[in-house]
C-alpha cells in the first residue's frame, strides 16, 4: 500500500490546511502554523491598539493579541456566535489569535490543486494570499501567515504586548 501511494504522490506535494470562514468564503492557512483553536473567550480591550485587535487573553499565563481576521480584511463586522473561534498562530516569533467565524476542517490539499492568486479576492488584497484551491467543487483561499501583517503593525502589536505585560 505504501508502494502504491508514493507512485501516486512521486512528484506530488500535499499541503495540510486548516480551513476556516469568514462569511461564505473559505480561508485556510498551513497547519503547522497554528498552535492550537479555542473557543472565543473574553477579551481585554487595549488602548490605542490597532483597530483590527479585538484585545488579549490570557491564555495559560500567556497574553496574546487577538486580531479580527474580518476587520484585518476589510469585511463587514459579524457578531460572535458558538462558532467563533480564535486560532493560536506563531508570526515572526510572536503568536497571535486569529478571530474566526468558524472552523471547517484539518484537510489535505494537492499543491497542484492550487492556482495563484486573482489580483483581488473576495475584497481582500492579494498580498496576503499563496494561492487559491481548488477541491470537490470547493474554492479555498490558501493565507501567507506571515504578510497578513505588515512589519509596522507587528511592532504595535509588539507594544500591545508591552502594554499589557
């Protein structure tokens, strides 16, 4: 069976993804990326912080920011519901939380599935996107984690986190 597999997958690179919504679109980022999913918890709201961090949490005696991937994007502000969710991330050395409507799935991807990215998807500017996938009908949006920040917002959430500490 292992034989059978590799001649399959010889020249086939297979991405691991955790996917995730934001309203009807279905975003993804690699899974080696994300250092755990939680449910929403509450927030302590930081002033003078960008406006796309909803605030921090505690999260076992860590504090890390909490961005709103909506409003990082320029998407409409969704109210939370039991299926909001913050994905734990590591950028640049730091980890952060990613606020999401949802979280669909761990799925595995053909890199050949893949296409680059349009100039503009779903409103959101292509610079954060490796690529758009394609799956059993589906269309995922494949995020670079580490230009969903620019260098100057990852020193002021550097200063959140100084802020808080």
């Amino acid at each position: 069976m292992e034989q059978n597999f590799r001649k399959e997958g010889d020249s086939k690179e297979i991405l691991q993804l955790v996917t995730f919504r934001l309203g009807k679109e279905e975003y993804s980022i690699d899974i080696l990326r994300v250092q755990e999913i939680i449910r929403h918890m509450e927030l302590t709201r930081v002033p003078k912080a960008p406006d796309f961090v909803d605030g921090v949490i505690n999260l076992r005696g860590r504090v890390i920011p909490v961005l709103d991937l909506r409003k990082r994007f320029g998407l409409p502000v969704n109210e939370r519901t039991d299926e909001t969710r913050i994905i734990v991330v590591d950028i640049s050395d730091k980890t952060v939380g990613f606020k999401v409507d949802a979280v669909s799935e761990v799925l595995r991807l053909a890199a050949d599935k893949v296409e680059p990215p349009p100039s503009l998807v779903a409103g959101i500017d292509s610079e954060y996107i490796k690529g758009v996938g394609k799956m059993e009908g589906r269309l995922i949006i494949l995020l670079d984690v580490s230009k969903i920040l620019t260098s100057c917002e990852k020193e002021s959430l550097a200063a959140v986190n100084k802020a808080v500490a």
